[in-house]
C-alpha cells in the first residue's frame, strides 16, 4: 500500500476529510531530539485552512497533541504518533457529489479502485492527508537542524497563473515568504496573485501555479544511487502532494536549449573546498549532492473543484451538469508551501540518516 514514505525515517499518515481525525506515525526518528507541540503547531498553522481571504473557509484551528515518542520534551526513538482532529467537517456539502464525479478530482479513480469511498470532503483525498506529512516534515526539520548548523529549506510561491514573481533565490528568507498572504517573497507580483486568485473564485473558477524550494546547508554526499537518487526520491515526494503536475530540479526543462559547454557547472576551490562555479545541477550530481544549493520547482494545477458548471457522469453512467458547492482553495499553492517544505525535510531527513548510517564519519 502507498501510505508509508522513506525507509530509515518512516512515516505512514492516516486519516479521511471527514472521518475523526488525520496524523502520522513516524517511525525511525532518533532519541533525544528536543520536540514539542508548538514547533509542529508552528507549520500546521501554515497550512491550515481559513488562514486568509485567498484560502478555503472550512475552520480548523488542526491543533496537534503528540500521542507517543516523547518525554520529558524529548524524542524517545520509538514510533512519534501525532494526531489533529477533525472538527468542521459539512458532510451535507457533499451529498452532490455522492453521485457525480467531479471533473479532475479523485472521485472516479478512487471508486474505480477501492469499489468504496468515503465522498465527504474528497475522502482519503482531501489535502487534509498533509497534515500528516506536514507535522513529520517539522520533526525532519529538526533533525536536520541538529545534524547540519546551516540547514535551511525555504519554499515560496513563484508563479501564480500568468503572474511571475522576480525572486533571489540565493537570499530568499523563511521571513519574507510569511510577509504576505500569498506567500511569494516579491511584493508586487505578491499583489497581483491576490487579485487574480480573488477574480477567478469570484467567478466561481481557480487557478494554479509553481513553487520554488532551496535547500541550503546540505553537505556533499547525500543521496542513494541508483534508484533513491536524491532527484528521484524529492521528485516523488513533490508528485505525491495533492494537485502536483510537474517537477523539475535545477535548470530542469531549459536545460533542453543549452550546449554541454553553457550547462555544466565548472569547479573551483573556494574557501579551501571544491565548489561549483554555477548551479545549472540544482545541487545534485548522479543521484548525490554536492554541497551546492538544492532547488526545484513543482507545478500545481488550477484547483478541480469550482463553482463554474461543467459536464460530467454519475456512478449509474447518467451524463449530468455539475456546479460544485462547498468550500474550496481557489487555489491551492498558498497553502502548499509548507507542504513543499515538509516533503523537502523528509526526503532529506531520510537521506541524512541513511548517510549516517553508512558513513562513521559524520557521526
Ligand atoms: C493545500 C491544498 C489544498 C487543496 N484544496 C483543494 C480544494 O479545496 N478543493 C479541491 O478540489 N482540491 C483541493 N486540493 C487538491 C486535491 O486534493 C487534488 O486535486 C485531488 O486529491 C486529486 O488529486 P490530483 O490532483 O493529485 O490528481 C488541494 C491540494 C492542496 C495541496
């Protein structure tokens, strides 16, 4: 089954939109870690919905209590199980949908696969799986922190619809994404996403766009040839998040238009270390870092679920008209930002220990 992710630090995340609550088990963490609710509270109120006028209305305050794992404020080494309840489900929002498929949501493949599934809010579905992934995300980060004094992963909104955001990818802060509701770093583009998302969801419609995450402080030699290569294992962590259509790392697709002799990154010594003169390799050389700044970017789809009325089937093969009711993201990637994060810190967090593991030196 596809609920477990990362094979030293592990987590598996339960739970439905509208069933009694979601979270994680993680599995693999290390003891004496300090951990408390407030450093996972901290990005789950990143992510929850309600948080401003670009957001869903659904009110969740998805306050989290750590069941097991911990004491006395520190990781134990046995399995962490972090739960948030559901509070604000409307099942009733849904009945619509009981029948009908919405057009690009999960409703038809879920049905075509499991002959069963829970309708109320996307089921299994819904973005409220991630609370799961983005509470395990802050327990990686930590992790992280300990391992690496210069860790960082920053994620931000770069693009919304046609609205391109100028940013610096190099000096880009955790602070300036949390500047504005958006969260994308350049304030006029920052503008102009609110106003396009608040005029598409005024015309019962959405819109997607990209997000951009660094990842800095990671050192050299990270990452498990040949199929846990460290691209590989962050490309399927970013597909597996809800509403992704694309992942490219470094200078990813436009690498297309380049020659060897513009694309290659040149070594240097700096500083009494070899270094990469540029960063056409996003950080990441066959599978493995190489000291240099991690980036990617990931492609969100318009949200599926829209007002606007469109063509579609019912489970008794009826063609129908459905204009979705409930509430919904008019678009998704405010939200996911720190989702990009979290996925970023588990996929690192894995490698990182599957490093130490193999490795005496950096213990
Ligand atoms: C933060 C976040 C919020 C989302 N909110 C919604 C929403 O309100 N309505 C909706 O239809 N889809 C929403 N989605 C996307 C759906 O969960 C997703 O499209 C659906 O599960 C189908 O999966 P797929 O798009 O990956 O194929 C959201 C995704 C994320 C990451």
């Amino acid at each position: 089954m596809g609920n477990t992710f990362g094979r030293l630090f592990r987590v598996t995340t339960f739970g439905e939109s509208h069933g009694g609550g979601v979270g994680v088990v993680i599995d693999g963490c290390p003891p004496n870690i300090e951990l408390s609710e407030v450093d996972i509270q901290y990005e789950l109120d990143r992510r929850r919905p309600a948080q401003s006028k670009v957001t869903t209305e659904r009110k969740e305050k998805d306050r989290c209590e750590i069941l097991s794992g911990l004491f006395e404020g520190k990781t134990l080494g046995t399995p962490i199980a972090i739960q948030v309840r559901n509070k604000d489900a409307r099942p009733e929002d849904y009945v619509e949908i009981a029948e009908k498929f919405r057009p690009s949501h999960a409703d038809f493949t879920y049905e075509a696969k499991y002959g069963i599934r829970n309708w109320q809010g996307g089921g299994r579905a819904s973005a409220r799986e991630t609370i799961g992934r983005v509470a395990a995300g802050a327990v990686a980060k930590k992790i992280l922190s300990a391992l690496y004094s210069k860790f960082a992963v920053v994620a931000y909104v770069a693009q919304i619809h046609d609205v391109v955001a100028k940013i610096n990818r190099s000096t880009v802060k955790g602070s300036d994404v949390e500047k504005n509701i958006v969260r994308c770093p350049d304030p006029a583009a920052a503008k102009k996403m609110v106003a396009r998302i608040e005029q598409v969801r005024d015309q019962g419609d959405s819109v997607g766009g990209v997000i951009e995450c660094v990842v800095r402080g990671i050192p050299p030699g990270i990452g498990e040839p040949v199929f846990d290569k460290l691209e590989a294992d962050l490309a399927k962590a970013m597909l597996s998040i809800p509403a992704t259509k694309g992942f490219e790392i470094g200078s990813g697709f436009s690498a297309t238009r380049l020659r060897g002799s513009q694309h290659n990154d040149p070594f240097e010594m700096r500083g009494g270390k070899i270094r990469a003169a540029t960063n056409n390799s996003g950080g990441v050389q066959g599978g493995i870092s190489n000291g240099e700044e991690i980036y990617f970017r990931v492609a969100f789809k318009p949200t599926a679920t829209i007002a606007h009325e469109q063509q579609t089937v019912t489970s008794l093969h009826q063609r129908t008209r459905l204009a979705a009711r409930g509430r919904h993201d008019p678009c998704v990637l405010p939200r996911a930002v720190p989702i990009v994060e979290a996925m970023a810190a588990l996929v690192l967090g894995d490698h990182a220990l599957r490093q130490r593991a193999i490795d005496g030196r950096s213990q």
